[in-house]
C-alpha cells in the first residue's frame, strides 16, 4: 500500500517538474502562475491514468491584456496531448436563441478527441474558454452566459441535442474528467486582490460574476504584469521569430539592442502589451528587408 501511494507521488512530481520546466521557458516573469499550472497538469495527467472522484480541476486565469493568459492555457492542453477545443464567450449566445451555444463547444471537443470521438474525450481532455468578460458584466446576454457555464463548471453530464432536438436522444457528455481554464480580464480590480484565493474570489463577486460560478472556481491563477528586464528578453525572442518570415537565402533581419530595449520600453506603457511589440518588430523588419532588396539590386 505504501509503495503504491509513494509511486503516485513519484508520478505526479515527475509530471510537474517537466511542465513547470516548459512553462517557466515560455511564459518569462510568470513563476507563480507557471507553477501553479503546472501543478494542475500534473493533476490532470494523473486523471487521464486512473479514475478520481472529484472532477477535475476548474481554473481561471486573469491577467490584463497579453500576460499571455490564452496562450498558456492552449500549451497547458498541448503540453498534455489531450483533446482540446477553445470557445470565445463573446462570440456565445444564451440558450434559446439561435446562434454558437456551450453545447457547440462541447462537440468541438468530440470531434477534436478523434478517434475513439466521445470516449476519448471523456477520458480526458481540456476545455478552454476564452474572453470570459467581453461585454458587461451586466449585459444580459453575458449573465445568460454565464449561467449556461454552471454545468461545465460542475462537472456534470451535459445533453447535446441534435438538430436542437431538446430530447433524450441527444447525445450526453460527461464533464467529469474535463480540465476547464477560464482566461478572462478584470479592469479595474487591484492587482493585491489576486495576491490569495479568498481575496480573488471576493474581487470576482464584488465584480459581478454570479456566486453559482464563482462557487465552483477551484483554482484563480493570475499572470502579473511583464518586468521591463524580462520584457526584453521576450521581444528579442519573438524577434528571432518573426526574423524567419523575412529570410533571403542564409541571411535575415536583426534588432540591435538598443531597438530591442525602445520597444521594450514602448510596449511596457502600451495597453495591448507583447501584441503590440510584435507590430513594431515586423516594422523594422520590413523596413530592413527592403533596404537590403533595394540594395541588392543596385550591387
């Protein structure tokens, strides 16, 4: 017996070291949040082995715009080679009107699981729901949304009917071993509140969303605003990156230091964030490939 719980541990920490490793890599500045991912992971990839009582994990990340919230949550699922599928909640529309439902996603990650469609899936997978405030809180559109997330989140067995046939001869998925993360931004709530759950949970209330939800929220993970030293060390990567696009035999653009820490240092101030220093890295990069082009002609 104790052989079998000190394997499990060997098991789950084997798991977590490699998916902290991978996300720290990725993800530079956010320690805690790629710890707390990767725990969650390694959970999840336990699951997929052995059956578990409780539902699998319901998490939300937040974080201002660009800290990389979906991004993370889409190598999280890739990472775990699990079916996954990603539903933008602004672009749902409440049960009963005609439109993209929850139901929707759910068979976009049937048909993500492949072969072996529902059972694999229900094996194990990943369900990611992105934009989870993209209008108004108050909007009743989004409060009908909301709601309809109450049978994801709980992990419960949802009908799927067909053609919107609303009778036992849908189809119903069981949600119980389905990893959900949540990416939504909270403009305007203090960056301490997000610091414990029990402070980040009371920030989701006093923001608006229903206790329903809230209520099943097993984990908030919140991605902190990038560090101007690290924020270098992102835009020289992702100009590496976008350096390829612009390849002419052997030979690619470059950003020079200096170019590297002026888009830095632009970008950290700049509401969109990483996005838009990917904007200004394909500026110079076109700028210098066609000078290089123009060049070339005229040797």
């Amino acid at each position: 017996m104790n052989r079998t719980k000190r394997n499990k541990r060997i098991n789950w920490a084997e798991q977590y070291l490699i998916c902290e490793k991978q996300l720290n890599e990725r993800f530079l500045g956010q320690q805690e949040a790629c710890e707390a991912l990767a725990s969650i992971m390694a959970q999840q990839s336990i699951r997929c082995r052995q059956e578990l009582e409780n539902p699998a994990p319901r998490v939300l990340l937040q974080g201002a715009v660009s800290t990389g919230k979906s991004s993370m949550a889409i190598m999280a699922a890739e990472k775990l080679q699990l079916p996954y599928t990603i539903v933008n909640c602004g672009a749902l529309t409440p049960n009963g009107y005609k439109g993209t439902g929850i139901e929707d996603a759910v068979e976009n990650l049937i048909l993500a699981a492949g072969v072996g469609g529902q059972e694999r899936a229900e094996a194990g997978s990943v369900l990611i729901i992105d934009k989870l405030l993209l209008r108004d809180v108050e909007d009743f559109f989004i409060e009908s949304i909301l709601y309809s997330l109450l049978p994801i989140l709980g992990g419960e067995k949802l009908l799927i009917a067909s053609e919107g046939d609303w009778s036992s001869s849908g189809t119903i998925f069981n949600l119980h071993n389905t990893l959900v993360i949540m990416c939504g931004v909270f403009d305007g709530v203090p960056q301490v509140k997000w610091k414990n759950n029990k402070d980040g949970i009371k920030a989701l209330l006093d923001f608006g969303l229903p206790t329903e939800l809230v209520s099943r929220i097993t984990h908030i993970i919140n991605l902190n605003k990038v560090k101007k030293e690290d924020l270098y060390k992102v835009v020289e990567r992702e100009a590496l990156t976008i350096a390829k696009n612009y390849q002419s035999g052997s030979e690619e653009p470059s950003l020079s230091k200096a170019q590297i820490k002026r888009i830095g240092n632009e970008v950290y101030s700049h509401p969109l964030g990483i996005r838009h220093a990917r904007m200004l890295i394909h500026k110079h990069m076109d700028q210098q490939s066609r000078s290089s082009a123009v060049d070339d002609m005229f040797m």
